[in-house]
C-alpha cells in the first residue's frame, strides 16, 4: 500500500493544505501561484498538529513587498479546523518559524521603492548612500546593483554602484567606488541570512517568526 498517496488523497488532509492556502492568499495582496504541502503524521495533522507545511508561492505582493519567488517551511503550526464554516474553515491558532528563500527582480524592487508604504526605504536609502532627496530606480545587475538619485530642484541624477551583503541579520549596501555603506532597518521578527544579487535577481534566505 502506498502510504505517502493515501495520505495525500485522504479529503481532510486536503481540506487542510486548501485551507492553509487561503489563508496564504487572505494576507497577501495578489498571488499568481501557489502549492502547499502539509507534513507531519496523519493523526496528529488530524488532531490540529501540523508537524510543517513546505509552501512555494511566485508573483506575490504581501503588503506591498513584490516577490518574484517564494520557498519557505514553517515550524510546527497548531490549527482548529470547523468544517461547518464556509470562510474560515481552518484557524491557524499559534505564531510559527518560517525560513526560507525569497527573490526579487527588477520589476519587484521598483515596485516596492515606488509604492506609498515603502518610499520611506527608498529616500532612507537616497539619503544615506548618494546624499539625494529621492531614489528615482535600483538596477540589479549580476553581482552589483546600481543605484540612481536625485535632489529636489535638480535637474541631474545620481548613480552609483554597491554591493550587498548580510550584516547583522540585515542587508549591507557597501559601495565599490567610495567608503560608503548602510544598515537598512529591519524588523526585529525578521532575520537576513544570506543574500546574492545573480542573474538580475536579488536572492535572499530568511527566517521569520509568523503571527496569525
């Protein structure tokens, strides 16, 4: 007998990796595509104890943070599940890990400078790295992102060239042409453990602690 299929086909279980899913997408903004995989052992997913769920996610915009790729796994999550709700029928009822890989494009971190909860992170970076007002755009390149500024009432952009890097759980912009470097501000629940800028894509793995 084929236990891992069963198990996968078994409607609960279903019902479950469905309802995880909709909670996805109820906390994020859009979402193009998504699969969740719930793990543990049948009983005890049964009895609301999830040992981890592994969830691969593209194209998604959680509270404005545009990701191009999403790979996590989550800790241990405590569900109630009530199959007479039609909305809510799985309740995710404890804070729980997360760690994982996210991705960003150009078109993503664009997106996120430009977008009203998050141009603070743009001018902090303006500021901070070419002593300019505005951030005007982030070019990714394959192993280096150029960053281009301006300052109100001049007509003249800046542009340089910096690294990135891991520094204290959070992201280090390092410039190659000066002595230049800045911390971004990073929530205390969210940790950077590593980060790559290849291939037009800024590649980062992170552990974060989820609150339902």
């Amino acid at each position: 007998m084929d236990l891992n299929r069963n198990f996968k086909e078994d409607p609960l279980i279903k019902l479950i990796q469905i309802g995880i899913e909709l909670w996805i997408r109820s906390k994020c903004k859009s979402l193009k595509e998504i699969t969740v995989e719930i793990l543990g052992l049948t009983a005890a997913i049964l009895s609301g104890k999830i040992s981890g769920a592994k969830v691969e996610a593209y194209k998604v915009d959680f509270k404005d943070l545009a990701l191009n790729q999403v790979k996590l796994i989550s800790g241990p999550i405590n569900i109630k599940v009530n199959l007479f709700s039609k909305d809510n029928r799985i309740m995710i009822e404890n804070a729980f890990s997360i760690s994982g890989l996210i991705s960003l494009n150009n078109e993503n971190i664009n997106k996120i400078i430009t977008s009203e909860n998050w141009t603070w992170i743009g001018n902090l970076l303006a500021k901070n790295l070419l002593e300019a007002d505005h951030l005007a755009k982030i070019v990714i390149h394959d192993n280096f992102l150029e960053i281009h500024a301006f300052n109100i009432g001049i007509n003249s952009v800046k542009v340089e060239k910096f690294n990135l890097e891991v520094s204290s759980g959070t992201l280090k912009f390092s410039s190659i042409e000066s002595t230049k470097d800045f911390l971004m501000p990073m929530d205390d629940s969210i940790k950077i453990e590593t980060v790559m800028v290849k291939l037009n894509q800024i590649i980062a793995t992170i552990k974060s602690t989820v609150k339902p």
